[in-house]
C-alpha cells in the first residue's frame, strides 16, 4: 500500500458523456438541451448535498464503519492525518459537485439565450402561432443561415 500511495498515477484522460453529449446539442431542440442541462444540474446538487457533505459530517465526527475500523488499526500519531485525507477527498468532490452545478446552470442561460436569438430573427409565417415556430430543432431548416432539407 505505501508503494502504491507514493507513486505518482497518471491522469485519465476527460471522457465525460455528458459534455460529449452537450457538444450536439444543436442536433436536438432548446427544449431537450435544457431537460439534459436541468438532469445534470439536479444529480450534481444532490450528490453533493445528499452524499458528499452528509459524509464529510460523517468523517468529522469519526462516525462510519470503515472509518472506525481503520483508526482502531492506524498508530495514533496517524488518526488525525487519517481523518484529514479523506475529508480533503470529500471536500474535493462537493467542489467538484458545485462546478458541474454552475456549468449546468450556465448551459440553461446559453440555451434560453440561443433560442431567444433565434425566434427574434425568424419570421413567423402569416397564421402561424408563434409556439410552433419556436418549436422548431435548434439545427432545422427554419434557423437563419441553414439551407432548406
């Protein structure tokens, strides 16, 4: 174990699906890209309220299982640097929680913004209401600058 911890790993390469996914979102429609960016948004805030912090709470006050069994075994010159790593490792994932969470939120502002700009400058054709020109793919025909299928 102590060779392992002292050698250094390296990086994984970024391969997230959601950010993957993000980056075509113009094949879809404003209302799909804000139902992905509102799921992401959801699942990091709970993560980070429901697991992280409850478990930083958790480690703090020396009160799970596992952390139990390992201190009973750590010498005691030792549990304190035990206690501090793992919640440096939980503070590590609430703050990566919040930055998906503002990512998430800053992709909804895009999304409201983009569609904005998109029904300001397309004309509705005469009798139509205004919701179905809005409904229209973020990529479709009726955005400027797209040529017809």
């Amino acid at each position: 174990m102590a060779r392992w911890v002292e050698e250094l790993s390296p990086l994984p390469r970024e391969r997230d699906a959601a950010y993957l996914k993000s980056s075509y979102f113009e094949y879809g429609d404003y209302a799909s890209a804000r139902k992905h960016f509102e799921a992401h948004r959801a699942h990091h805030e709970e993560q980070r309220r429901r697991r992280w912090e409850a478990h930083v709470k958790q480690l703090e006050n020396r009160d799970t299982d596992l952390l139990r069994i390992r201190l009973a075994q750590a010498p005691e010159h030792l549990r304190k640097q035990v206690v501090a790593y793992k919640v440096h490792v939980y503070h590590g994932l609430i703050e990566r929680a919040k930055q998906e969470v503002r990512w998430a939120l800053a992709g909804l502002r895009m999304v409201d913004e983009l569609e904005a700009e998109t029904v300001a400058a397309r004309p509705a054709p005469a009798g139509t209401p205004r919701k179905a020109v809005e409904r229209t793919k973020i990529g479709g025909p009726a955005d400027p600058g797209q040529p017809a299928a």
